[in-house]
C-alpha cells in the first residue's frame, strides 16, 4: 500500500502544482501515473481488496477524477467507497469535486456539506467558499421548496463565501490556499457588491499572506493580484505580477502576455500624450487655457504642481479635458487634462457609465479632494525584454489625479448625477477560483 500511496501523492502533487508549457503533456503524464496506480491495485492480494474495498474505491475513484475529463469510471467508484463508509470525508470532497467539474453546482454543494457533517476540513470549506459564489441571487419570490441554505441577495451569498474561507483558515492559519480563496472572496465583493476600495485592499493583504506561506507556486494568484493592481492603476506592479504568473505557469504565455502587453502599450500611449498635451495645436491650446483661466466655472487657481502625492483633502482643481485615452479593456476612464497653468496630467473617474455624457474641452471639470499617484504611470523596461521592447525610448511618467467618488467632481459647476454611476469591472477573467 506504501508504493500505492506514494503514487497517489505523486498524482495529486503534478495535478496541484506542476505546470508546463503544453497543457496535453501535464494530462499525458498523470494519465501514465495513473495507469501505474491502477496495475499497483488490480496487483493486490484479494482478501486485502476484499478487507480494504472502501478505501481502495476511493483511491481508484479519485484517481481517474484528476484528469480533465469526466470519467465515469471515478463517479462509480466514488460512488462506492461512499456507500462502503459514509464517514470518508475525502471520498464525500472527490465525489464533490466530480460534480462540480460536471457543472452540477448543487450536488457539488451537497457533497462538500455532507463531508462537514463527519468531520470539518479546511477543504472541505475552501471548496464551499469558491461554489457559493457560483449561485445566482435568490428571488424574493422564492417558493417553499428553494434550498434555505442558499443566501438570498448578492451581498448575503458574497458574505457567505468570505466567511466560508474565513472558517477554512481558522482551521489552519498557515495554509496559503485559504488565504487566496479569502482573496478571490474580496475581490469579488468589491466588483459585485460593495464597490469600496477597502475590500480590494484587503483582498491584496490576503494575496500577500498566501503567498507569504507558499503560494507563490500559484500562478493564479499572481495573476489576480495583477489584475486588481490593474484597476488600481499600479501598472509597474500590475506587470510585476503578469511576469510572475508567466513564470510560474509557461502555458499561460497567451493570456499573461496579453494582458502584459495591453497594460504596457497603454501606458506608453498615455504618457505619450500627456506630454505632447493630446497633440492639441498650440493656437487651439491657448484658446482652451483662455476659456479656463475665464471661466465662470472655474472654483480653484490650484494647479497639478500645487498637489502632493497622495489624499489631498479640503483641495480643490478646476481643469479641462484634452482628450480621452481610456483602452476598452483597461477601466476606469481616463482623460488627458490641463490646468490653468497649461501642464497636463490625467485624470482618471471610476465608475463612470457608459451612458455619460462625454467630457469635452468646452467644459470645465472641478475635482474636490483629488487623490495624486505620481508613480502610477511610471514602468521599468529592463534590457533584453521584449515586451517592452517598445519602451526603449520613453516619455517622462504622466501625474495621475484618481477620482474614486462621483460625488468628488463636478461638470460647469454641476456635480454628475449618480444615476449614471457604473458598477465597477474587469474585461479580463478575474477569478479563476
């Protein structure tokens, strides 16, 4: 049984945590591996198969379960080793794990929960945590036959998962794979939910600690953090963290290189355009600043140079836009400003629906409490590195002012209705658990 169980572990340690540049390799060499569990166990004496059958179907079952594909073959098994001894709480989670990878959400559910009832897991937990995110809101209509223990409202199912992974942690502290399940949680509490910046926060103090107690063999972390610093606009970190994933996981070339290659050419444009003042003539620029400097609108003589890095609180700048020069994929919506001065930095408003109406150099846009991040713009282009091969000869890094509440600015002296006010969003994949 000894060579059985180390060939299981085998298995599991390559379905976990090896990675390779073809995918097809990873599933050939797990196929082979469990060829060789199975020869080790059609090998056993049959009074121990007999004596053992419970937890040899499990083996068998959750064995064949770690390829890609369905087989049939795991179900049964599985299906056995739970009927022979209801009290495996593994062989309730690979039952579990079988179901969800059929796209039954709901008997997966029921697995992971029926698990917990002999024994709790942090596993057991960890996979609660990622499939209650996966049920739709309730209606309020509900009938009597609706399972209760699905949370209601969007906001009751993301609380429900935080606390899932919350519990798998108080479990064991020191397992990395809860902390990014806490993570993925507050991630997508902000982007469903809450749309406050503190989750998100704390969402990356829990991407810190996993990988801190071993993730960093977890190429999907690195990945949404990546992301998260995206739409936070720490581009340098952002593409830090796509180079890591790519390390890591070789076969994410396409996606991590993409999403590398997009905030990188991004970047360059903005800053680009913000020195060269949107490549606006000088005569028509000059127009523009005579329009600010006299404009009814204007509530402030501060200027960018007048801003400190950070919150700047009880400030007020009155601006007008150059340009916009937001990508489709990369939120929030960024435009190239100028202040009564005539320098250039940009202002980014998040959430700001497409059904706005777009800001135009007629306008005059007051931003109170305007929040300055001078490095957001500003990336590394190491020699030898090709995707930024485009970087070799690079503009100075745009000021960047982030407007974080709608409230914050105002439009010719009129604050934007909130009505059209967007949800916060990714057009990337963000949780892949």
């Amino acid at each position: 049984m000894d060579d059985i169980y180390a060939k299981f572990s085998e298995l599991y340690a390559i379905h976990d945590w090896y990675f390779c540049e073809n995918k097809n390799d990873k599933q050939d060499m797990m196929r082979e591996i469990i060829n060789e569990v199975t020869t080790l166990l059609d090998a056993l004496p049959e009074d121990m198969i007999i004596k053992r059958s419970a937890e040899l179907s499990y083996i068998r079952g959750k064995s064949l379960n770690a390829l890609d594909d369905n087989d049939v073959g795991a179900e049964d098994y599985l299906s056995r080793a739970i009927k022979l001894d209801p009290s495996n709480v593994h062989a309730w989670m690979a039952m579990g794990q079988y179901a969800w990878k059929k796209g039954d959400v709901i008997q997966a559910k029921h697995m992971f929960e029926e698990s917990l009832k002999h024994n709790e897991t942090k596993e057991a937990y960890q996979d609660l945590s990622m499939i209650t995110r996966q049920f739709p809101a309730r209606s309020r209509s509900s009938t009597e036959g609706d399972d209760d223990s699905v949370p209601q409202s969007r906001g009751e199912i993301m609380q429900k998962s935080i606390q899932l992974a919350k519990k798998a942690i108080s479990l064991d502290m020191n397992d990395h794979k809860s902390w990014y399940i806490l993570g993925n949680a507050l991630c997508m509490n902000f982007f469903t939910v809450t749309n406050d910046i503190f989750d998100l926060n704390k969402a990356l103090a829990a991407y810190k600690k996993s990988e801190s107690l071993g993730g960093d063999c977890n190429p999907d972390l690195f990945y949404n953090r990546g992301n998260v610093h995206r739409y936070l606009q720490n581009y340098s970190l952002a593409i830090e963290c796509y180079k890591q994933t790519f390390d890591i996981d070789p076969s994410s070339f396409s996606q991590t290189n993409d999403s590398l290659q997009d905030v990188t050419h991004f970047v360059h444009r903005v800053n680009d355009v913000t020195e060269h003042k949107g490549y606006i003539k000088k005569k028509k620029l000059a127009v523009i600043l005579n329009n600010l400097q006299t404009s009814t609108y204007k509530e402030s003589s501060t200027c960018f140079k007048d801003l400190q890095n950070g919150s700047n609180t009880h400030t007020t700048i009155s601006v007008k836009v150059l340009m916009i020069v937001t990508k489709a994929s990369i939120p929030p919506e960024c435009f190239v400003c100028v202040d009564s001065a005539g320098e250039c930095a940009v202002v980014s408003i998040f959430h700001l629906s497409s059904d706005a109406p777009p800001l135009t150099p007629n306008q005059v846009v007051t931003i109170v409490n305007p929040v300055v991040n001078n490095e957001a713009f500003h990336i590394n282009a190491p020699s030898g590195d090709t995707t930024l091969s485009s970087a070799a000869q690079t503009p100075p890094p745009a000021l960047l002012i982030q407007v974080h509440q709608i409230e914050n600015i105002k439009v010719d002296g009129r604050q934007i209705n909130s009505k059209i006010m967007a949800a916060p969003q990714l057009k990337v994949d963000l949780f892949s658990s």
